[in-house]
C-alpha cells in the first residue's frame, strides 16, 4: 500500500483533492492489466463519491484517466497513466488491499469522516506495524497531499473522533508518532498487516 501511495503521490497533482486521491487508490487497485478499473455504485455510494463528477473531473485534468462515458451500475474507466499497471503486486494481492483501503486496519474511521481524514487514517495505516506508529512528517503530508499544518490539523481530527488515542509530532527529528485507540489496537496482529 505505501508503493501505491508513493506512486500517487507522484503521479497525481499536488492540488488533487483528497476524494479524488481516495477514488485513484480504488481505480489503481482495481484495475487490470490493460488498465481498465471496474467501480459498482454501491463501492462509491460507500465511498461518498456517487455522483461526484468533480472528483473524476480532477483525475481527468491531471490526465490520469478518462472520465467515465455514462452512469451505470458499474463505472468503468480507462487509466492513462501506464506507470499504474507496473505495480508488482498480483491482481489478487491488488483486490484485497482495495478493499482494505477502504477501512484501514488498525485505523478505520467512523463511516461520516471527511475524505481527508479517511486518506490520512490510510495512510497512517499503511505506516502502522507491530514494531511501532512513526513516520516522517514531510512523507505523511507528501503521500496525502497536505502541508505539514494541514496534517497537523488533520491528526487532531483523527485523535478528536477517536480513531488516534494520541499523536505527537518531534520538530527536532520531524518525525510523528501515532497512537491507535484503544478500540484499534486489538486489531494490531501479524495476520493484519499481510495485506497492505
């Protein structure tokens, strides 16, 4: 999952919204290998993102795909962006960590959070191991697309609604360091971690 973040990061510009950073991580790993990307309308309706033409707008004008032609039980979309189809990861592989993205163990957030907290709890989940909850500062805010203020702010929402216990951020080393909550780290187990 962190390849996959890194990669859009790269990939997406760097005013891309965070539905729309949500909704290219779906379409990466759910496309095959002539990168066609299937979305059923009950994943976006979950998603919050049915009927949110702006959100495809936005990966559009970044020509990272074509919008979707029509409004169908399944929205199929053609990704330009050939780097997307070079990610190692089998199709499988790929299927189980979009659907894990979409409630991020050991971080899930409550099902009315913002798009910008659903994609920091990804990535923080994606950064979450058995050895410890830190990351560099700089990379969490590269990977959602914020400055560092914003994730500063943004870790407060995700510790305010109770998906962090606690969080603190180091200005001498830049590094942050998460908490889950309590309810969270029950889910921390070897088994969890195979699939990011």
């Amino acid at each position: 999952m962190r390849e996959m973040l890194t990669y859009l990061a790269s990939a997406l510009g760097c005013v891309t919204s965070p539905a729309a950073r949500l909704l290219a991580v779906q379409c990466a790993l759910r496309a095959d290998t002539e990168g066609q990307a299937r979305l059923p309308a009950g994943l976006l309706r979950a998603m919050r993102l049915y009927r949110r033409a702006e959100v495809w707008q936005e990966l559009a004008r970044d020509n990272w795909l074509e919008l979707p032609s029509a409004r169908t039980a399944v929205t199929r979309v053609r990704l330009l962006d050939g780097a997307v189809l070079d990610q190692a990861p089998s199709r499988s592989a790929r299927r189980r960590a979009a659907h894990w993205a979409l409630q991020p163990v050991p971080l899930a957030v409550p099902a009315a959070a913002a798009p910008a907290e659903r994609l920091m709890a990804l990535v923080l989940a994606a950064h979450t191991g058995l050895s410890g909850v830190g990351a560099d500062m700089a990379v969490i805010a590269r990977l959602c697309g914020h400055s560092c203020q914003q994730t500063g702010e943004l870790l407060d929402r995700l510790a305010a609604n109770g998906t962090l216990a606690a969080w603190q951020h180091r200005r001498d080393t830049d590094e942050v360091r998460w908490e889950p909550a309590p309810h969270h780290r029950r889910s921390l187990r070897p088994a969890s971690r195979s699939v990011p």
